[in-house]
C-alpha cells in the first residue's frame, strides 16, 4: 500500500515544523510505503524572486528555474536528515532525479510524464522517498531544469500518486482542508468533509487557495483519490472526489485533451433588458420575479454599462419564454425612465430568432489561453456568428443562430478530437446521491482587471481576433462576456465585449487591444483595476432554480452593485468594485447559511 503525501511551504518552515512533520510522516510509513513531496521552506521561493529582482527587472526564465530549484532541494535535504535521525530509512531526491519530466517550457512547464524506475527501487528497500515539488527536467538533449509554475508541488504529488499507482493522495496545508470560504475573511467559514472535482475546479479562485487546479485537473482525469488535511491538527479534513474515468495512458501525463467534450442545446430562448439603470437591486428584482415562477434560467450575462445603464441577457426553456418575458415586463415600470434620454429608456426584448447554445468543456482549459481562442476561430471559420458569450473556469458557451448548430458541433468536436457531452448527466455523475445544498462555497478573487472593447464589428472572427492576440502573450483570460445590446455605427453593426485577466496581465492585454483596435476598426478600450470578482458554486444549483435571486437580492441589500454577470450550471460570478469585494463575501456566505459556531484558527 503506497501513500503520497505533499506538505507546502508554511507546513516546513521551520526546523521544528520539519520534525513535526517528520514525525507525522513516520507515523505513516510504519505500516506503508510513503513518497513524500515538500515545498520550499516558508517564504523561500519569495526571496528568491526578490534577489533576482535586485540584480535585473527582467531576468531570463532559464535562470530563474535554476535559481527557484534550489529552494526545495534545502527543504527535501532537511526532511531526509530528520527522518533519518527518527530512526526511518528515507532520501531526498529532486524532479530531475525523480524522472519528472517535463516540457521545455521554463517557469511553466506542464508534466510530460515521469520515470519511475529510481522510485519503485527505493521503495522496495522500505524507504521513504522525499520528493522535490515544483521542478521537474526537460524531455531535450541537454535536460534543463524546468518549474512547474504556480501550486507545481501540488502537482508534482497528484502526477507521482498516479505514476506509482498509489492508494491516494495527501495535501497537507495551514487549515483543516477545504472550507466554505476563506477564513482569513469570514472565520466563521466551516470545514466540507466533502466536494466535487467540478466544485473545486470552479473554486481555482477560492481565498485559501489550498489546492491548484491543475492538481485537480489530474486527479479529476486519472480517478486519484484526493485528500486535504491540516499539517497541524488529525482532523478528518475534505476528500476531493470525482467519477472513475476511463483508463489513460500516463505518457503526455499532463497535456491529455484540454478540452473533454462538445455539447449544445437548442431547447434555449433569449431574453435581454436593455438600457436598464445601472444601481444596486435591478438584476435581484428581475430574478426575484423569475425564481417566484419556478422558472429555471441557464445563462445570465451582465455586460459593462454604458453611461448610466447595462443589459442583462439570460437564457430559458422555449416553454417559459412567454413566462419569463411576462415577468420582465412587469417590472419594466419600476426601472423608471433614464436620466439621459439619448441612451433611450428600458426596454424588455425577447429573441425572435431560434437560437442554440453551444459549449466546451474540460478542465484542461485552465491556465491554456489558446482554447477559448481556437473555439472563436472554428466558429468564425465556419461562419458562424456569436449572438452570446459566457464563460466559466471549465466551460465556454457560446449563443447561436440554431440554423449553424450543426455545423458548429461538427466542426468544434473535429478541431478538439472530441465527441458529444450527454448534457442530460454533465454533473451527475458527481453529485452525491441526495441533492446537496443549492450553494456549497463562496469565493472571492481580487487580483483581476476588467477590460472593454467597445464598437467591436458584428461579424465573424471579430472575437477571434480579440482573444488570439492574447493568447499570443500567454495571457489567460476568465471572464468572457460579450453584450447583447447592438449599436450602429457609420451603418455598421457593433457590440461591445468585455473580459477579465489577472491584474500582472491587465497593462500588457490593454496595450495590445488598444493597438490593434487602430487597425482592426474597434472602437474605444477600456481598462479597470479596482474590481473583484465573488462567486457562488455547488453542484446542487442544478435542482434549485431561486440561486441568482438569492445571490442578487443579498448584493442589492448591501447597496452593492454588479458590474458583471456571468454563469455556469454550478457557479455565478459577479464584478463588483474592489472596494465591495470583502463585504459581498461575507454577506453571500451569511445569505447561503454556510458560517457555523465554530471559528477556523489559522497558525501564524
């Protein structure tokens, strides 16, 4: 029986930390074969990054992966030396003597796949193999030294655990596993003895961040059982858990299909407020309406305001359209008049055309620019027009004319190599036998910009355009909203597209768009810093349709306003200002009943 267990950086940060855990990991290897991955002491890697910082602001990759190796070559050194003087056989290897190996990709390398030979020996001797995270060696003639980037321990342990086959995986960290939000905010937050690989991967954001989304991704692919507990505490902690794939092979361990599947659904109807004001309570009294219904809504999208108004857009059944209109025309009177009367005033407009939805999805699409790209670019190769866009961590959707549906499956299943998702058991399969709690967790992510590009041409390849120049910089994009409203330009129809990327990225993204908008006939781009992004996931939303109310209606309440809306089946986001993030958190987390008696105590 093998276990592997990994321990981060704040678990090893001191030399009393390293023997605690030692003694942990004794503990274990007692009665099993144990490989254990360890991050860089405390904030090692950080100063590290600062040194480098101190001799050139631009130092070359390769350098910097031979400089940030080191860090957990001194902690697996040290981990070694204190097992062994516990009396437990134990050897400290790194990546490269591991047999990780990688792409030759410096500071971003993903696992190709790992040589276990050197492994499976020191096992077979009964010691315990100390593994350094984060780094692995290149699959090139002169084998350099790769890191993994950000959360590279993690995935170094969950790659090994289904290298060698192992019972499960163990992430060890500063908090008692996965809670229902981050406990640095809300310390009421409580402990889930259990969550979905499609949860957690919705939660790449989450405050606490203690698993990567690409260790998850891994074991979501491979069918590894994955466990997060407290290095300080024998509590229970939360099982990762997700359906038994089928069988992989492990070469090209880490860049299996980044996309799973292609699914569609023309059973959809379109529904937008236009120029409504852009305040605090109008999306909640919108869904408020709707949820009374017992309507279910699929895609909500808030674009950017233009002046002092916004459009919500959102998709229902064809046999509640009528239903649904009815219910956003009743609450057109209460929206009042606007104050500008050149932007005209609300209005309620159903889509007379039959449309068709069409999605992506895998979990490979994190951290992968290219995919969101490669979808816009079939599509426009197909001519096929983009009535809607919205997307989530694991999913792009897309709003169709229902007439391109076809076409639009064929050729995206082609150009991914995939086959048809069956919608009806997308997230059944994960779902525990009864229905959990509509919400399960809330998260917040602060270290987003949001830009806009206004004017963007309606015609094919626009989006294309937009999104594959980023993808050319390594830029990641999140949220993708594109506007259903349309204006007319010198006779040209236009629309404007809004999107999010990491603050780092937010100058770079600006500059390129700005550029190219000269060129490529866009309009005016915009670029906002001060915002946060808080979402709601859970796996249960599925079997409750009044979540977006409850979410808007919570907001609203606290004179909070959003700036943008978009969704999947099991997570809703909204933009917030920055300076609202903190308290949308809290009053979601209160609104949802996640917060317990208890109180998450955090180790300085």
């Amino acid at each position: 029986m093998l276990i592997v267990q990994k321990y981060g950086g704040s678990s090893v940060g001191t030399v009393e930390r390293i023997k605690a855990v030692a003694k942990r990991i004794a503990k274990t290897a007692s009665d099993r074969s144990v490989v254990v991955v360890v991050s860089a002491m405390g904030k090692t890697t950080d100063g590290l990054v600062k040194l480098a910082s101190e001799i050139t602001p631009n130092p070359c990759r390769r350098e910097m992966d031979m400089l940030l190796s080191t860090g957990e070559q001194v902690s697996i050194a040290l981990m070694s030396m204190a097992l062994q003087e516990l009396e437990v056989p134990a050897i400290s290897l790194t990546g490269a003597q591991v047999g990780i190996v990688t792409e030759a990709q410096h500071s971003r390398a993903r696992i190709l796949h790992i040589q276990t030979e050197r492994i499976e020996e020191h096992l077979q001797k009964g010691e315990v193999v100390v593994v350094a995270g984060f780094q692995g060696i290149s699959q090139t003639r002169y084998q350099e030294i790769t890191t993994l980037g950000r959360g590279g321990s993690d995935t170094s342990a969950v790659a090994l655990a289904v290298a060698l086959q192992a019972e499960r995986c163990e992430i060890y960290t500063d908090v008692p596993g996965i809670l229902t939000t981050d406990p640095r905010i809300v310390p009421e937050a409580q402990l889930m003895p259990e969550i979905t690989c499609d949860e957690m991967l919705e939660l790449a954001s989450l405050g606490a961040k203690v698993l990567h989304p690409r260790a998850v991704e891994i074991a979501r692919n491979y069918g590894m059982p994955l466990v997060v507990l407290s290095s300080w505490s024998d509590a229970p902690g939360t099982r990762v858990v997700s359906s038994t794939p089928p069988r992989r092979a492990w070469q090209d361990l880490e860049l299996t299909k980044p996309v799973d599947a292609v699914e569609y659904d023309t059973n959809q109807a379109g529904i937008s407020l236009l120029r409504v004001p852009d305040r605090p309570g109008v999306a909640a009294k919108l869904f408020a309406g709707i949820a009374v219904q017992n309507i279910d809504v699929d895609l909500i999208i808030q674009s950017i305001h233009q002046s002092n108004t916004n459009d919500i857009a959102f998709t229902v059944g064809k046999a509640t359209l009528k239903q649904a209109k009815a219910v956003a025309d009743a609450i057109l009177p209460a929206l009042g008049k606007n104050s500008d009367p050149t932007l005209g005033d609300p209005e309620v407009k159903a889509e007379e055309r039959q449309i068709a939805k069409v999605s992506i999805i895998g979990a490979g699409m994190i951290g992968r620019p290219r995919v969101a790209a490669k979808m816009f670019e079939t599509l426009a190769a197909a001519g096929v027009n983009l009535l809607m866009i919205s997307t989530s961590e694991v999913k792009v959707s897309c709003v169709i004319d229902a007439a391109d549906c076809e076409l639009a499956v064929d050729s995206l299943c082609q150009v991914f190599d995939v086959g048809l998702a069956d919608v009806s058991s997308n997230f059944s399969k994960s779902i525990m036998e009864e229905v959990p709690p509509p919400v399960r967790a809330v998260a917040l992510d602060v270290n987003q910009a949001r830009l806009a590009v206004r004017q963007v041409p309606v015609r094919p390849r626009m989006a294309a355009k937009i999104f594959s120049l980023l993808a050319q910089l390594n830029i990641s994009v999140d949220m993708i909203i594109q506007s259903p409203r349309c204006h007319s330009l010198d006779g040209i129809l236009t629309r404007d597209i809004a999107l999010t990327v990491s603050q780092a990225d937010g100058e770079t993204a600006y500059q390129t768009l700005a550029n190219a908008a000269v060129y490529l006939g866009w309009g005016e781009v915009v670029l906002e810093s001060s915002i946060a992004k808080v979402s709601v996931v859970g796996t249960g939303m599925i079997a409750h349709p009044g979540v977006a109310a409850q979410m808007f209606e919570a907001l609203a309440e606290n004179q909070i306003n959003i700036l943008m809306i978009a969704t999947s089946e099991i997570k809703i986001s909204c933009v917030v200002a920055e300076a609202d993030g903190v308290k949308a958190l809290q009053a979601l987390h209160e609104v949802f009943g996640l917060s317990g008696s208890d109180k998450i105590q955090i180790p300085a």
